[in-house]
C-alpha cells in the first residue's frame, strides 16, 4: 500500500460521515439555508488565513528545493482564494468575513494545525494540512455530478469539483507517497494520527457551519 493509500484507510469513516452532513446534501438539492452556507464562508475566510501560515511552515520544512516552492505557492495561492473567491461569495450573501467573529472550531482546528506545523516534522506537518486538500477534492468530485439547483452553491462546487483543483491535490500526494516510503513505523505513526485528527475537524467545520456556531458564553 501506498502511504495515500494507508491514510485513507484510516479515515473511511469519517469520510462517509461527511458525505452524508446535512450541510453537504444540502448544497447539492438547494436546501442549505443561505445563513448557513455565509457562516461557513466567513469562517473559511478566516481558516484560510491560518492555513496559509501551515503550508508556509510546510515548506520551510520541506525536504527539498522543489517541495519548498510547491507549499510556498500553495501558501500564497490560499491567501489568494480568500481574498477573492470568499470576498466574491460574501458580496453575494451580504458582508465581509471580518463581521464574524472567528467561531469555537475555527479556533481549534487552526490552533492544531499551527501546533502540528511548527512543532512537529515535515511528515507530521504534511499529514495535518493534507486532509483539507483530499477530502475537498473528493467531496468536489462527488458533488460535481449532482451540481445544485442554486447558482451560488453550484459555483461553489464547481472550483472543489474542477481538474484545476485535482492537479493541486494530486501534487501534494506524490510528495505524501515519496515521504511516506522513507518514514519509520513511528513517524509514520504521528502523520496518520494527525491525518485522521484533522479529518475530523473537516467534518466538524460543515457541522459548525450547519449549525451557525458561536461562542457559549
């Protein structure tokens, strides 16, 4: 097995999961509500922000020169996507990202992946930014077919579902199988868990947004 292969292995489940969120289906039949799908952009907006960070740490710690400019144009290619793709959706749907406040899981789910990124190894970093690359080429491809009776949305999907964005991914996926063959079982270990960790913030960020989540208190 591939490196690629045994980390989707791991995370089958929550995959499946995240297909079935009412947030997912509700884009594809039109029934997400608008208000859901703004509080999941701006959120996305200020995720965006943070992940780019990660993949710069991802290519400062890179193993070579190449993988050093694929993360460091990934990197800037995030920030790009937010300021022009979420300030395009947001016109849309009314206000700018900066009128939310950065919601609980937001919160957590860069935390974690700035943790991972500057405290850990180049395949543990790897293995905490990989699953927002997968699963949103996945879920892309998969929602693609279906596309939505709503403009807004079947743009949306449209970007995730495109080959632009596959060749992105699978980029990042050579570089996942040529680290992965020369990890020891330990190292190899850590990426999984963060691979599986991260998947599951993926999930719980359509959540947040289906839910509109804010602060408790």
């Amino acid at each position: 097995m591939t490196t690629r292969d045994v980390l989707w292995s791991d995370i089958t489940g929550t995959y499946d999961a995240i297909l079935s969120h009412p947030f997912l289906t509700g884009l594809t039949d039109g029934t997400l509500p608008r208000e859901a799908f703004r509080h999941y952009v701006a959120q996305d907006a200020h995720y965006l922000r943070g992940y780019a960070k990660a993949l710069a740490a991802c290519a400062a710690k890179a193993p070579d020169e190449d993988t050093t400019v694929l993360f460091a144009r990934h990197s800037a290619s995030a920030i790009a996507a937010e300021r022009d793709l979420h300030a395009a959706l947001m016109a849309e749907l009314g206000g700018v990202p900066e009128d939310e406040p950065v919601a609980p899981t937001t919160t957590a789910y860069v935390s974690y992946l700035m943790a991972t990124a500057l405290g850990g190894s180049f395949a543990e970093a790897l293995g905490a930014v990989l699953p927002c690359y997968w699963i949103y080429a996945r879920v892309g491809a998969h929602l693609v077919g279906a596309g939505s009776p709503d403009p807004l949305y079947a743009k949306w999907i449209a970007m995730y579902g495109g080959e632009d964005f596959q060749d992105v991914v699978d980029a990042v996926l050579e570089v996942t199988d040529r680290v992965g063959a020369g990890l020891s079982a330990g190292e190899l270990a850590r990426m999984r868990h963060h691979f599986t960790t991260t998947s599951r913030y993926e999930w719980m960020f359509w959540d947040a947004g289906w839910r509109r989540e804010r602060w408790p208190v």
